[in-house]
C-alpha cells in the first residue's frame, strides 16, 4: 500500500492545474512554432499541444468516398484487432511522453466499426490508460448492437466507459451506404444523421453512458451549396460539433471527381456562416495557422447564436488572456473535488482571472439576451469547425526540405512548410521518433505503409469497395 506521503505527493500532482509533463510538453511546442501564429489568442503551446490521431492501424472502409485521402492500397488491408491494440498502444505511449497527458486523440483509420467491439474497445482503453481522450472516427453506418457491445462490458454487461466520443462522417461524396447507396442530396442523408445521434441518445438512456458527437462533412463543388443546409438541418440532432473539411487532392487519385479549387476556403466560411444564422468570431481563438483551422465556439439561445468570446471586443481577448495564465492546459473534466482544487489553485496563481471571468459571464449572458433568457432555455454549445487539408503535390517537398531541416525561398512551398510547421493535427511515429502532421502522413507516408500493411495483414477475402 502506497505511503501517506506518496498518497499526498500523488493528490498534489493530481490537483494542479497542468500536470507538469504537460507544462513541459507544452513549452515545447510553443517553442517550435513558427513566429507567424505566436499570437495572444493561439492555444498551440499554451492551452493544448494539439490533436493527434492513429495511422497504420485499420486502412479498410466499406464506404468509397470521392475523395478519398487513404492511397489505394487501403482496402487490400485486413482490419485486425490485434495489430490494432498492439499499434495504439505503441503510438498512444510515444504520445504521452512526448505530449503529457490529457491531449485529444482520433481512433482513425478507414473504417472504426470494422473492428470488432472488444478490438474497438481495446483500442479506446489503450488510449485512455496513456491519458488520451478518444474520439473514433466512423462513417454512421453500424447498428445500435454495436454501440452497445463496444459500451458495454460483455461479462459483467455493464459500462465498461461512462463516456464515448465519436465523430460521424456523412456527405453525399460517400457511396455505399446500406439504405442509401449513391445519395443524391445532402438533405436524402439526414435520416441516417438523426439515426446516429439517436443510437447515442438511446445509450445514455438505457446504460447511462454519455456521449460527444461531431459532424464531419467534405466539401466540393458538389455540395458546397448545401452547406448553409445541412447546418441548419443538423443543428439539433444532438451534434456538439459541425466540422467541414474543403476538399483537397490527397490519397486515391481514382477518387479525386472535381476541381477542388473551384472555390475558395472563405466561401465555405461564408456558408457555414449563413447556416449557423449568425456571423462566427474564428478570430477569437485560434489554433495553429487560420489556413489551416479556423474554429468557432458558441452556443444557441434559443434560435440565437451566441459566440463565447467576441472577437472585437478586447475585453474578452484580455478575459480569454486571463483564463490561459491561470489555468493553461488544464483538463476540466476530472473527478468534482479534484476539479474544484485544481480551479481554487489556477485561480490562486493568477486571481485577475477571477474579475475577467466574472465580466465575460456578464457580456456572455448579455448577448444571449440576459439571464432571464438564459433560465429559460439553457444554451446549447456548438462548435463550428473548418479544417483545410492541403495538396499532396504540396506537401511532398515542403516535408522532404523540412526534414531535412531546410526552408524553402519558392513562396508557395514556404507557405506550406509554415503551415506544416505549425500543424495542429499530429501523428505518432515511435520507429523515427517524430510526430507528422495528418497532411504529410496522408501524403507522403501513408502510400508506403498501406503497402507495408498490405504484405503483412493480407485480405483472405475480396475488397470492399472499389481501389
Ligand atoms: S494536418 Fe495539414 S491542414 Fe491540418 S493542421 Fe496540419 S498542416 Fe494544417
């Protein structure tokens, strides 16, 4: 049994603010980011190293999506949950001591779902054991049995998570799925959209696990006219995130069907805007480089959108200042007395958050039309997300120069090394001891490993979808 002195060394770690592998961590990333986004409102290096996901664990979707940013040797992968588990577990640890603990993690791949549950799960609890918070990434299209035997423990029957995250991926560049095989609308898709949310309100219902659910959707000249819809249609089927990615040319050339640069990364802003019904503060916080990532967060009142911080208002910058110097890269979801001592010691540290916060709960209610509104009808939060991938022929020599610790003087390849290099989406690769943004391992890396899973982990049956 542990000593009195370790038990009170341990709830000391556990009640600061930031554990201190994460300042370290944290300091790190700050230092290594370019100068161009070091700015008052970035949180890279301040409030979170960034997201991360899994690569070379599960390639093989039963969906084709046009595009589609996995290489074409992709679906001749067999989905294996050991190599699964043993490939989490091994990145998630290289994770943990290079990010610390509390980071977002994606279970990303081709298809989550094809795992068997008990894989599925053991990969998320490999996850959480290296202090990740996991978010499998699927197309929607499985059964409420799944969901149930991956929430549940199959001996005991009872939750083996309190709570999952999962992000569902539903556009009408997606073919192959069961009941809507070749969508021909954005809008034939929501019932399966309010299907998947419903599976999740009917897991909480019956077995009291909560969930996190994000919305992702490709945009092309196909569907970026249904944008301002989809938000709309979408906004309360119990979606706490709306993510759009503008397509880029990355993986199976075969996929690639339109000009993706038909339209520019502003005009998809713009329709985002126009279905959320009310203009976004993305300038409010930022993450990474804004060609990249832009992110807004808000909440619904009633039919009102109302940001969290207003980005002209230098009150909430100097609020959203205050709240960063005391608490940093906090993780606010913790066990109630631990949250509270963790609070109590980010606020001792820096007390002036204390006056800013309270300002920022007065305009926040303000503009949500005042508490009374606010007793009324409790706010819905909804983050609306726009995460721009770049081009394979891009990213190849920007990476190929900057790890060769080299900056280019073509502007073009610049721009994309400084985006690489203040990339906000990660990728463990333990072997070289780097983490590769999502671009360059979609494009660069990704090709030579399918081949690699492919010698390794052959299909004993025929492909899915088509190459
Ligand atoms: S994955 Fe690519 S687009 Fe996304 S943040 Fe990183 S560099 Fe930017």
């Amino acid at each position: 049994m542990a000593s009195l002195a370790a038990r009170l060394r341990d709830l000391e770690l556990r009640t600061r603010p930031e554990h201190p592998d994460l300042t370290a961590a944290l300091a790190r990333r700050w230092e290594e980011l370019p100068a161009h986004v070091k700015a008052r409102n970035q949180m890279l290096g301040r409030r979170t190293a960034g997201c991360e996901g899994t690569h070379g664990v599960f390639p093989r979707c039963n969906l084709a999506c046009t595009p589609c940013y996995h290489s074409r040797e992709a679906n001749r992968v067999r989905t294996d949950g050991e190599h699964t588990v043993v490939e989490v577990e091994r990145q998630m640890a290289y994770l943990r001591a290079e990010r610390g603990p509390g980071q977002n993690a994606q279970l990303i791949g081709g298809e989550v779902t094809l795992l068997e549950p008990d894989d599925h799960a053991g990969a998320l609890q490999a996850m959480i054991n290296h202090g990740r918070k996991p978010m499998s990434m699927s197309h929607g299209d499985f059964d409420y049995d799944y969901l149930e035997a991956l929430a549940l423990d199959p001996a005991s029957g009872r939750p083996r998570f309190r709570h999952l995250s999962f992000a569902g991926h539903f556009d009408s560049m997606m073919y192959g799925r069961r009941g809507l095989k070749a969508p021909e609308s954005e809008a034939a898709l929501n019932p399966h959209r309010a299907r998947f949310c419903e599976m999740f309100a009917r897991l909480e219902a019956e077995h009291g696990v909560t969930h996190y659910l994000a919305h992702n959707m490709t945009v092309t000249p196909a569907n970026v006219d249904e944008v301002a819809q989809v938000i709309r249609d979408c906004r309360e089927m119990g979606f706490r995130m709306l993510s759009f990615q503008p397509a880029a040319f990355i993986g199976n050339t075969s996929r690639w069907k339109h000009d993706y640069r038909e339209f520019s990364t502003d005009e998809v802003w713009r329709r985002i805007e126009e279905g959320a019904g009310a203009r976004l503060h993305p300038g409010a916080v930022q993450i990474g480089d804004l060609r990249c990532n832009r992110t807004a967060y808000g909440a619904y009142a009633g039919e009102r959108y109302v940001p969290l911080l207003d980005e002209d208002d230098e009150r909430d910058a100097r609020a959203l200042d205050d709240f960063v110097t005391a608490f940093g890269g906090m993780d606010f979801v913790a066990p109630s007395g631990i949250l509270a001592a963790r609070v109590a010691r980010g606020l001792a540290r820096h007390p002036r958050a204390i006056a800013s916060g309270a300002g920022w709960g007065r305009r926040f209610a303000a503009r949500a039309g005042g508490l009374r509104a606010l007793a009324r009808q409790r706010p819905q939060a909804l983050t609306y997300v726009m995460h721009a991938f770049m081009d394979a022929d891009k990213v190849k020599p920007a990476w190929e120069l900057l790890r060769r610790g080299e900056l280019s003087e073509e502007p073009a390849v610049r721009e994309t090394q400084e985006r690489l290099q203040a990339c906000s989406y990660a990728m463990a690769h333990p072997d070289s001891d780097e983490l590769v943004p999502a671009c360059a391992q979609h494009s660069v890396l990704d090709p030579e490993e399918n081949v690699r899973l492919q010698e390794r982990l052959p299909l004993l049956e025929l492909p899915l979808a088509p190459g």
